[in-house]
C-alpha cells in the first residue's frame, strides 16, 4: 500500500466521509499538513512525498480524535481568523467567522486620529482584542474574562501577534475589574456573550455541545442573560459618542436592540448583517454623535 501524501489524504479523507465530515478533504488536508508542518498546498508540491511510520502513526491517532467528534480547530491547536492566526485549545470557544462581523464594523466606526480605548468583555482567545490591536495600532484594549485558562490563551495570542504591550488582560465577571478611574472613558465596548438558551444546549452538534467550553455558550434561560448585563452596565463606561458592538444570535437583532433601547442612555441602535444577510451585530450609541 502506498504511503504518498496523496494516497494517505484519500485515506483519511475517506475515513472522515464514513463518520458524516461535512468538508472531509479539507480535513484531511488540515490534518496532514499539520503533522508534516507544511501548509495546505505544499501537499500538492510535494505529492509523491512519503509519510513515515511515525508520521501515520500520529496521524491515525488525530483522525480518530477528529472521529470522536473533537473539533479540528482545537487537534490541530489553531484557528484563522481576521487573517491572523490564533491559538485554540478546549479552554476557549473556536472563533468564528460571524464574529469577524463585529470586529470589521469596529474597525470601521472607531477613530483613526487619535488614541482609543475599547473593552472587549468575555474575550475568550483574544480574537476580538488582538484583532482589533493589530489592525488598529492606536487603539489600546481592556479585555477581562472570567476564566484564567482563557486569558492565558488570550495572552498568548497577544504576544503571537505583537500587541502584548497594548492589551491588558483582566480576570473578572464582566465590568467587575473597572474601576471608578474608567467610568466614561472607552471608545467602544465590544462583546461576543454567551447567547445559546439553555433548553438549546442539548441541540447542539457533539462537536460543539461535547468540546466546547459551555460557559462561553450558555446564555441563560432565554439567551438573553449576558446582553441585560452588558446593557445595564455597559453605557457607564462609555464616552459620549462611544458605542457597543455585541454579536447576535440568528434570531435575537431584534430583540438585544430592544433591551439596549428598553434600558435608555442608548441611541442610534442599528444591526449589522453578516454575509448571509442575518442580522448578527448590534451597534449601539451613546448620547447623541458629535
């Protein structure tokens, strides 16, 4: 039996189609090219390459992992996203391309000239933080978890991506790390809270509701939990003329700009759709624009 790269991703690739992968090949591809430490289309320059006994050994052993249902992102031990990079492990929820929405409509309403703040609340790997930091070199970001195991990914990520020095990570329940010293001082907040019901949870698919942190999925009874909280507390630490910017459910625009409206002190509430057309940020002002 032949042991080229392209005979051993047909084998693999067939292995994943028997258990239902939706994108086998590219699984394969992803997993292969990570055992190898090549990218994806060095496999096609490199097509009579042998894979070793230790090589498929190691590989027999992440595709039963994949098998199992364990996500890719988190075998492989990295995500894209924003075209940066990131580290991913079981302790912080894979990013996804739906918040790349967030993080685009930030970058497009924050100020270029001149230094800003912005909180990124429950930031997880980082994405939100480091992607913003990097590609807004003006900007400096508070980014709080509740989770050690995730601001340590976070951290990493940060310093991965050169943005360390304008991150700080801080380890609380939402706005409980700000200060007094911070009322009234941030540009922008930004959120991607946990906003799956809790009735959903068992709906979900094993790769998700099996591997992923459930803390940075579960957002109470209606889903709704986190965007009370982040609405009540949220335009106290804002600017005049700051806004939120918070991810949505498929089905909750409406609803999360009727609780930032319901609360008051917010205005010029809008929703952002995704490529989908789903409406899947909520962009919220405070006070009237300059």
């Amino acid at each position: 039996m032949s042991n080229t790269v392209m005979d051993i991703i047909y084998r693999v690739q067939q292995r994943l189609e028997n258990v239902g992968i939706i994108e086998p090949r590219l699984e394969a591809e992803m997993l292969i090219a990570h055992i190898l430490g090549l990218e994806r289309h060095e496999l096609y320059l490199n097509r009579d390459l042998t894979i070793g006994g230790d090589e498929r050994a190691e590989l027999f052993r992440l595709t039963q992992r994949r098998c199992m249902g364990e996500p890719i992102q988190y075998i492989i031990g990295h995500r894209e996203f924003m075209g940066l990079s990131f580290s991913v492990d079981n302790r912080v929820l894979i990013p996804r391309c739906d918040t790349e929405t967030l993080v685009e409509t930030a970058i497009e309403l924050l100020p270029k000239d001149r230094d800003i703040l912005v909180g990124d609340m429950g930031t997880g790997s980082g994405a939100i933080a480091v992607s913003v930091a990097y590609y807004m070199p003006n900007v400096r970001v508070f980014a709080v978890d509740i989770d050690g195991g995730s601001l340590e990914v976070a951290m990493a990520n940060a310093k991965a991506h050169g943005v360390e020095d304008r991150i700080e990570f801080l380890r609380g329940d939402m706005f409980t790390p700000f200060g007094e010293e911070l009322e009234g001082k941030f540009d922008a907040i930004l959120s991607n809270p946990p906003y799956i019901p809790t009735g959903d949870m068992e709906q979900l698919s094993i790769q998700i509701k099996e591997h992923e942190p459930k803390k940075a999925l579960d957002g109470g009874e209606d889903g709704l939990t986190f965007y009370r909280r982040i609405a009540k507390e949220g335009h106290i630490y804002l600017k005049e003329g700051g806004f939120m910017g918070l991810e949505v459910g498929y089905n909750q625009g409406s609803l999360v700009s009727n609780i930032l409206q319901d609360m008051g002190g917010y205005t010029h509430i809008c929703c952002v759709q995704d490529l989908s057309g789903i409406d899947r940020v909520v962009i919220a002002h405070v006070y009237e624009m300059p």
